[in-house]
C-alpha cells in the first residue's frame, strides 16, 4: 500500500515572505512589473506551500540574495553586528577585570576573546544570508 505525502497548507507569515522576496526581484530588475504582480497575485492566493516555492524557484538562491539587499535587511545586520560588538566588549571588560583580579601574569581573557573576535568577523562577513535562515519550503530543493 503506497500513500502519497499530503501536502502542507502554507500560512500568511509565508505568502507575506515569498512576496517580500518577489518584491526585492522586481527591485533588482529580476522581474518586470506584470510578471511580477502576476506572481504576488499567485503568492497571496497559495494554498500549499509548494505554490509558493514554484513562484520564486527561477531566482538566484530562490530570490533569498535579492532579499538579502534590501535597505531593511542591510539595516537588520548592522543592528545585529552592533549588539555581538557590544556583548563582546562587555564579556571582554568583565574578563579584564577579572584577570587583574587574578593577579596571572599571563593575559588570559586573550584565548577566549580571540574565538569570540574570529566569531564577529565571520558573523560581518556572512550576516547577510545563510541558506538555514530559509523558511520552510525551500528546504529539500
């Protein structure tokens, strides 16, 4: 006995992202206006999630890189650089004082900030998009 997968009903948090990402394709001169609109109408009106995957396939990285640079995503990482920046800061005054505390004649708090600044660094240069950051129904393709 053979059963088929049902298929999973989408929500409006996944019509609203691939119309986001149809949106920054029509920014980037990806899609023109009338397909464009045609495939927000398509994204709007999905029932299934594999709708909505048709409906951004055909893009670079499923549309994700477009999205990736629109003013509000480019914003978002900066914020987000800014607040890692900050917690290492903070954990690296914290770690200070605790080294003088200690009286070590070796600086210590230098193995782990070290991690943590080679973390920053790659967070700068690979914030922008990752494929895990994905909604659901890009994930398999």
């Amino acid at each position: 006995m053979e059963t088929t997968p049902a298929r999973l009903r989408t929500s409006d948090t996944e019509r609203e992202q691939a119309a986001e990402i149809l949106r920054a394709a029509m920014a980037e001169g990806r899609l023109d206006m009338v397909e464009g609109e045609e495939r927000l109408a398509s994204a709007y009106a999905a029932k299934y999630r594999d709708e909505l995957a048709s409906l951004t396939a055909d893009l670079p990285g499923g549309g994700r890189h477009a999205l990736a640079r629109t003013p509000r995503a480019r914003a978002a990482t900066r914020r987000s650089l800014r607040r890692h920046a900050s917690f290492i800061m903070i954990l690296a005054g914290v770690l200070t004082g605790l080294w003088i505390i200690s009286g070590s004649g070796f600086f210590w708090p230098a193995i782990p900030l070290t991690f943590l600044v080679v973390g920053l660094v790659k967070h700068a240069a690979h914030g922008r998009w990752r494929p895990e950051y994905t909604f659901g129904h890009h994930h398999g393709r």
